[in-house]
C-alpha cells in the first residue's frame, strides 16, 4: 500500500462513517479496485482509521454524550 492508496482508503472511511452502511464493507470493496492486496499490514490500517473515525465522532459529539 503506497500512500496514494491510504489516503484514497482514508476518504472512503471519513465519508462513509456517517452514512447508516458498513464503511468497512466500502473499504473492503475499494481495496482490489485501487490494486491494494490483502495483508496483515492493510488489516490494521482498516482497523486503526476506523478506531480514529469513531473517536472523531465520539469528540465532535461529547458534550452531546456526557
């Protein structure tokens, strides 16, 4: 994965976390369209950028939450 490709990944992720549908089933599909192959490595960043979307939801929203 280059970093063309994580960022592609990154937008994917930011724009499809508000909508109510799996944005990880649209990074799933976007990895083979942008060539990015399935490794461990690609495992994780799905995981940590989804973690970062869900903590920027959780602060833009706190005072709402707390």
């Amino acid at each position: 994965m280059d970093i063309i490709q994580a960022i592609i990944l990154a937008i994917i992720e930011g724009l499809t976390e508000f909508l109510p549908i799996s944005s990880t089933a649209h990074m799933k599909f976007a990895n083979p369209l942008i060539g990015v192959a399935p490794t461990p490595f690609t495992n994780m960043f799905e995981i940590v950028i989804q973690l970062a979307a869900i903590l920027s939801v959780v602060f833009v929203y706190s005072k709402k939450i707390f």
